[in-house]
C-alpha cells in the first residue's frame, strides 16, 4: 500500500469533526475511532507496517464497525465509512516480518 494514500485518508479524517448523533452505538464508535486512528499513528510514526496483534484489534474494529455503520442516520455515514476506508488501507500494507 502506499503511504502517502494512507497520510491523505488521515488527513481528511482528521479535517472532519466527530459526527453529531446520539445513541446506543456512539461509546463504541468513539472506541473505533480511537483504536484505528491508534494504529494509523503507529503505523505513520516509522512502522513499515502493523504487528500481528494490531492488524488483528484492527479487523475486529473493522467487524465492529461493519455492523454498526449500517444503523447509523445517513448523516453520520460518511465518516464511519471514511474511517473503515482508512482501516483497510492500514490493512493492505501487509503483514509484519
């Protein structure tokens, strides 16, 4: 994967602001959030990619996130989806040596 795509995907999702909703799944997508843009972090910081315990938290936010994203107000979509985007570039950067 190249970098630079992962670098814009984290700089447009860090331009848009945490979506206005209220409900059941907003503590958990708070955790979403946080954990993949965690492993972005990492990953910008100088790793060549993720380590086998960060790519599997990554696919079970991923999972998560799948499942949430469609009870979601069609407002608040874009973001859970740009996110889910940005998690499986980091994904594609392949595994660790």
């Amino acid at each position: 994967m190249d970098r630079n795509a992962i670098i814009t995907a984290w700089e447009l999702h860090c331009a848009d602001g945490w979506p206005q909703f209220s409900g059941p799944h907003q503590g958990p997508l708070m955790t979403i959030d946080t954990v993949i843009g965690g492993c972005v972090v990492y990953y910008l910081d100088g790793s060549d990619s993720l380590d086998d315990q960060r790519r599997a938290i990554l696919r079970h936010c991923l999972d998560d996130l799948d499942d949430l994203t469609d009870e979601l107000d069609a407002e608040c979509q874009p973001y859970f989806l740009r996110l889910r985007h940005l998690g499986s570039l980091l994904l594609d950067t392949g595994p660790a040596s």
